[in-house]
C-alpha cells in the first residue's frame, strides 16, 4: 500500500529537518492528523493538486510516498475518514472521481524512514 502525502515545496526544509511529517504543521486533515491519498492509480490528483491550494503554481507540489505495509507493521494506525470528500475535490478540479485514490489519515509523527526509495531519491534533493 502506498500512501502519497502532498506538500509545498518550501516546507521540505523543515520536513527534512524535523526528519519526517508531523500533524502539527498539518492543515487539511482532522486536528492532530496527516493525510494521505492511498494507492493513487495516476498522478492526476499530483498533477492539479496546487489548484486547490491559494497561491501555490504548477510546480510548486512535492508528492511524499511512504510504504503503508511497512508503517502498519510498526504500529501505525491508517484511519479512514468518516466523510469521503474526494467528490467534492475532483468536482473542483474538474477531474472523474475515480482520478483520485482513497484519502487516509495517521494521527503520529511520519518518520521519512518509511518513504519508498523512489521518494527517498526525490527527497535527497532538499539536503
């Protein structure tokens, strides 16, 4: 299972410094939690991401890919929201439903030790 997180490209500095995600900085998730696309199909949702966000442009998103299996082995909880919301993103991004996988949440810290290797190549970039 893969779970795609989401982020400014200026916050990688801190993401990287702090070592890993924390729900304190998160603001579209429940209070105390961090959200996560689950099994994305495509990288549409990626791809229009930022439209939904005020001021941020095309290339302004870095997408965060952690190895959900792994996370549950350690102990972590995957919380499925109560509400599915994902109708009301693809209608305002002008994407089908099915465009944009599962959203999840964990309310702990996220180590980046759990990012996938190819997320770990990409966040070698912000050292």
């Amino acid at each position: 299972m893969i779970l795609r997180h989401m982020t400014h490209r200026h916050h990688m500095k801190s993401i990287v410094t702090r070592g890993g995600l924390s729900p304190a900085f998160q603001v579209d998730a429940p209070e105390g939690s961090i959200a996560f696309e689950v099994n994305p199909s495509n990288d549409a949702y990626r791809t229009h991401f930022h439209q939904l966000k005020t001021d941020w442009a095309d290339g302004d998103v870095v997408t965060l890919e952690f190895d959900g299996e792994r996370m549950q082995a350690a102990g972590f909880n995957i919380l499925q929201p109560e509400e599915d919301t994902r109708s009301q993103q693809a209608e305002r991004l002008g994407l089908p439903l099915g465009e944009i996988g599962a959203y999840a949440y964990i309310r702990n810290f996220v180590s980046l030790d759990f990012l996938t290797e190819s997320s770990r190549e990409q966040v070698s970039e912000y050292y």
